[in-house]
C-alpha cells in the first residue's frame, strides 16, 4: 500500500524493524559458498549453497548461538576463498593435459576425476602445496595426453561437420566427445585410426586469400539455395566458404559457378574511393540511424545500384555520409608547430549544432586536409574553446598524484589540483600557484632511471614488499622507484641491496642471445600464437630460466621457433646485382608442405645466410616460379608522386598504379 519513500514507510520502518526483520545466518561471511559440496543437516542431504534459504525459512539468526554452531562445524567444509590463480589437476610440467572425467578415484571418499578437478579449481591455489601434491598423486590416474582429430600445424577443428561411424551419422564434435569419455590417448593405434578416417573431413585451415563467392557483386541474403545437400541461405554459404576455401582453389571456383543467384549489385551510399562516416547520423525512413546503417538496410531490402530508390538516397544522403581520406588530416589545436590537446568533453556549438570538441575535432580531422579553409576557420572558431593551454602543476616534471596538499581552505590531491586548474599557462596566477606547490607535488624526472632488476632478469609481480613502512607488491616498488630515482643514487642502491633477491629472477628466454621468428605459428596451451610472443607470455607468468616450465618450453619450441642472425640474408628473388619481385599469393610445394612464396621468402630471409646451400638450392628451384621483373611504368625515369590519372573511371596516383604492378604481378615486356 505504501510508496518506498512516503513517511508511513519511514515511520513504519524506524517501529518495527528491531522486531520484524532479521539477518539469515550467513556462516561462510565474506567467502564463497562451495554449492558443489553436499552435507547433512538434520537428517538430510543438501547442497551448501542451499542452508541460506533454511536458514531463512527456520529463522535461524545471524549472530546467534545458533548461528556460530553451525558455523563452526560446517565452516571448513562449505566455504572458501577463492584461488588467485586456480590449480589445475592435470598441468604438467607446464603442459596442460585433459581430465579422465569418469575414472573412480579415491579423494577423501569414492569420487571421480572430474570432481577431484571441480575441487581444485574451485577451492585451490596453484601456489598452495595442497595443488602440488594432489597433481602429483593424481596425475597418473586422471590425466591423459588426449588424441586430437585435427593434429596437423595450422588447421582447425570443423565441430559441426558430419561423418558416418558404425553406419550412423555424427558431428565431429560427437567423435570428439566419445574420444574423451573412452581417454583415448595421443598416439595410440586407435587414435591412428580415428585420425585416418576422420581428421580431413573434421579439420580447416584458414586461407590466406579467402573464397568469395560474388567477387565482383554482393551476396544477397534474401536468397536460399541448395548446399552440400541444405538448404542454406546465401551469406551462410559464403560464410562457410570464406572460412575454408582459397579463392583460387576447387571448391570456391566451382561455387562461384553454380552460385550465381545469390549475387546482386547492391547500391552503395558512397563511391569506391570513398569512407562512409560511422559516427555520423541521418534521419532515414522516420528513424535516426549512422549512415552505415544504411549498407545493412540496402543489403537486407536486396536495393539494386540501379534502381530509383539508390539514386534518391545517394542524392540524398551521400555528401553528408561519404568523404575521401585527407592526406594530411586537419588538427585543430595546432599552433604553428605546436600541437595542444583537445579538450574533448567542452561543449561547443559548431554549425550551428551543440557537440563536444571531442567530436567536433574527429569529424573535422577525418574530412579535411590541414591546409585547407574549412580547417583555418575551425582553428579560428574552435581553438579558445576546444584546445588546452591550461596551467600545468609540474610541467616537465613528474606528479605526485596522490600527495594531499591544502588549496584554497580544502584538503585534495596533487592531480586533482592539477586537473581543476583552469588558470592560462604563463599567467601571473599560474605562477603563484606551481610557486607554491611545486615543491609538495612535483619530482624531477631521473636522467637514468632506477632498474631494481639487472639486464635479463624480470620483476615477479607476485613478490611483496616492505618498503618505507608499506606493504607493496614488487612491481609497484620497481614502477616507483623507476619514476623518481637514479640508477647511481643512493635510495635506488639500497632498494637492489634490500629487495633484488626477493623481487628479481632470472627471466626464462626462449631463444637465448637468438631471435624468435614472429612469422611462424605454434599451438601453446590450446592456442595458437606467433614465435614472437613467448617472450612476453613468459614474462608474465614470472617463469624462471632453469624451471621446469622454461625446460618443457625450451624443449618443445625452441627448433621450431629460434634463429641465429645472420650478417647478410638469404634473398629469394636476388639474382646478381638485380632484386626481382616476388609473386606474394602464388601457392608452392616446399619441403613436402604447400605454401606461399611470400611466406618461403619471408623464412629464408629470417633463418638463411646468403651463401648457404638452402638458399642457392631455393632459388634454383623457386626461382622462376616465385620471382618476376616487376613492369617499369618510367623505365628509366621516375615516378611522378603528385600526378594522377583516370584508370578505368577510377581516379589513381601514378605511385599507386606503379605499386599494382607488383601487387598484380604485371610482368616487364607483357603486353599488359
């Protein structure tokens, strides 16, 4: 009957609360609730997660006699807290390995793998010796290194594909299931054998160039058409296709054969040599929409370039919507060679539209060239408004950001004295104040920065601290110390004495005093990354050179991944003096695995010397299918950067057009 905020309800409240209302005895407090655990309370089997709501209905009270029994007796058994980095059954020297889910194990009573894995997860830290231990005891019976149908570098798993087993039909995703209930192991006979039969029609890889079934059109998803035996409307063929299919390869061309229903020439705002603006707004058939919008609504409504309503709506809406890239984008808060910083939440009225400054200058800087007259009225216009020549506390210096300092009879920190200054740089009143609080809020920034860690050692950002009577963590103490002090000074000399052996370790490198090859990929932990970024991974996970995990990683990857650098490279398309061009999609065989020419040059240029016997034998054997004379559009004149021509309709700079030929391997002497 009564409103949350009338006085009845207030009255009411401050009457009767003491007597009406309790607090449900909570006996976990502040830590989580183990709803997976299962216990008896008074005579019945319940889920811990269940007690709050008996708890309600018995009344039983927080704080109560009652209350702190239970909590005692259950306390250990129900409640946890929450692992910062969870450990996990099956990791194994680094390697992650899967759960036998239904193998019976014994873990404080008859249980499974899988739970015994719920548990850690749930309840464990990977630091605790509790993980170890239990890894360690469990690991033979609940862990397998479990077969994968897709085993090849490079492909994908393809789930929904259907494959016939024992005479019925199912998902690779079925398969893949059945072989984790069985544990069938990497390796196996048996694994060989579901390999064998099943991995290519269950696997992908990505394509480098990938199928495009209206190449020269728009697919239509008004248009449904047979497919591999479905019914499939066109964008989920196309979809299919593109994440499968070279463009140039069997399946795409045969599809961009049969498939021709399902490619229109759909109307487009804005011209090919045009962006379509996405911050933009129009008013579009009685709603307000971005101006992309409208490339969703024409594909969707089947709009053809060629009908009336694309010519009514180009005519429209496309000098608002569509715009050519500038060169040399405008900045509106640029002074001469001095550039200051837009403030980009001041409200401004600009067109005669209200908008911040943040969306006045991108609109601006997106459309128009530096030097143009639009872009000398907007600085005129906008420049005392939009653009930040405030007083700054330090200057140079570095902030003291949190320092609390009295300003004006009130208590505030440094920053925000420094951000609520709205004073001019240079006035008599900015000097006043950077005068006076300069020496609270600003440090001089070191010339050689304190590094706490030595050259190939790494921070543990797990490590803690004591320092000047604070607990910190040791990443903080380096970030610290690395703002406000010299390597050679003093304080920074005490910080290497006192804390170097609690906060700094030996960082576990990959490739040593080599270089790791960013162009070639590998699967880590179910993912697939480039060589490159171990360094990174390993760093963030604090893993020490000599562990067992830099061992395992070294191990499998280093091969794989490591070079040495070389004094002078291998080039493919080096024949003498002259560098030909390399034909960057064409698709080779090199040593036993299909491939680009690109990426063989790319590899031998990273990993080859000059005058190795791996590279004189490529180029004897890719040369002529790799590398070509580039067509030279001036022959032995240069290129005009400023010219541009009309190529089919199409305006083009002559750089651009000489940078095709490459692209489009128009060969010196053809008759193209």
């Amino acid at each position: 009957r009564a409103d949350e905020t009338s006085k009845l309800c207030y009255d009411t409240r401050a009457e009767h609360a003491d007597t009406c209302c309790y607090q449900a005895c909570n006996i976990c407090g502040d830590t989580s609730v183990d709803w997976d655990v299962y216990i008896n309370y008074e005579g019945n089997d319940v889920s811990c997660g269940d007690l709050k709501e008996i708890f309600r209905e018995t009344q039983v009270i927080d704080g109560s006699e009652q209350c702190s029994a239970i909590a005692n007796e259950l306390r250990d058994t129900c409640c946890y807290s929450s692992p910062t980095t969870s450990c996990q059954l099956c990791k194994h020297a680094g390697i992650f390995y899967e759960v036998n889910d239904n193998v019976e194990v014994d873990f404080n009573g008859p249980t499974t793998c899988a739970d015994v894995a719920s548990f850690l997860t749930r309840r464990v830290d990977e630091n605790d010796g509790m993980c170890a231990t239990t890894q360690a005891s469990y690991y033979e019976q609940c862990c397998f290194d479990k077969c994968m149908l897709v085993s090849a570098e490079g492909s994908y798993p393809d789930w929904t594909a259907s494959v016939e087993m024992d005479g019925k039909s199912a998902t690779c995703f079925d398969i893949d299931n059945a072989i984790n209930d069985a544990g069938i192991v990497k390796g196996s006979g048996e694994c060989t054998a579901l390999q064998d039969a099943f991995s290519e029609t269950c696997s992908f890889t990505i394509p480098t160039n990938p199928c495009d079934i209206c190449p020269d059109n728009d697919v239509s998803p008004l248009v449904t058409l047979e497919y591999n035996g479905k019914e499939m409307k066109c964008p989920d063929i196309d979809a299919y296709l593109r994440s499968r299919e070279e463009m140039d390869g069997d399946k795409c061309v045969a599809a961009q054969g049969t498939l021709g229903d399902c490619c229109f020439d759909q109307c487009h705002l804005c011209n090919e040599d045009e962006e379509i603006d996405n911050t933009h707004t129009i008013y579009y058939n009685g709603k307000t929409i971005p101006c992309s919008e409208t490339e969703t609504i024409f594909n969707e409504k089947g709009i053809l370039a060629s009908s009336e309503q694309c010519s009514a709506d180009k005519a429209a809406f496309s000098e608002e919507c569509c715009y050519v890239s500038p060169k040399s984008p405008c900045n509106i808060c640029k002074r001469g060679v001095d550039y200051f910083d837009v403030m980009g939440t001041n409200p401004v009225t600009y067109n005669n539209q209200k908008q911040t400054c943040g969306a006045v200058a991108d609109n601006i800087n997106k459309r128009n060239e530096d030097d143009s007259d639009t872009c000398t009225e907007a600085r005129d216009t906008l420049f005392g408004t939009c653009c930040n020549t405030k007083c700054s506390l330090c200057g140079e210096k570095g902030l003291d950001a949190g320092v609390q300092v009295s300003y004006e009879g009130r208590m505030m920190t440094c920053l925000e004295l420094d951000l609520g200054l709205s004073v001019e740089e240079g006035s008599d009143q900015c000097s006043t104040i950077t005068s006076q609080y300069s020496d609270q809020c600003c440090y001089v920034k070191p010339e050689t920065p304190c590094r706490m860690c030595g050259a190939g050692q790494g921070t543990n950002t797990k490590a803690q601290a004591f320092y000047l009577g604070t607990n910190t963590t040791c990443d903080n103490l380096s970030n610290y110390l690395g703002s406000r002090e010299e390597q050679a000074g003093e304080t920074c000399q005490n910080a290497i004495s006192d804390f170097a052996d609690t906060c700094c370790y030996n960082q576990c490198s990959l490739c040593g005093d080599g270089k790791a090859d960013w162009s070639t990929f590998v699967t880590y932990e179910g993912q697939s990354i480039a060589c490159g970024d171990f360094e990174w991974i390993l760093r963030g996970d604090n893993v020490a050179d000599g562990s067992d995990t830099c061992t395992a990683v070294k191990e499998e990857f280093s091969e794989k991944c490591c070079y040495e650098p070389l004094s002078t490279s291998c080039n493919l398309c080096q024949v003498g003096g002259d560098y030909l061009d390399v034909k960057s999609d064409a698709v080779i065989d090199y040593q036993g695995s299909s491939t680009t020419c690109l990426g063989v040059y790319n590899s031998l240029f990273v990993r080859e010397a000059a005058d190795s016997e791996q590279c004189n034998a490529a180029k004897d054997s890719l040369g002529e299918d790799c590398c070509f004379q580039k067509c030279k559009l001036c022959q032995s004149g240069f290129v005009d950067t400023d010219a541009v021509v009309l190529i089919d309709g199409v305006e083009k700079s002559c750089s651009a057009l000489d940078l095709s030929f490459a692209q489009s391997v128009i060969m010196e002497g053809s008759e193209q």
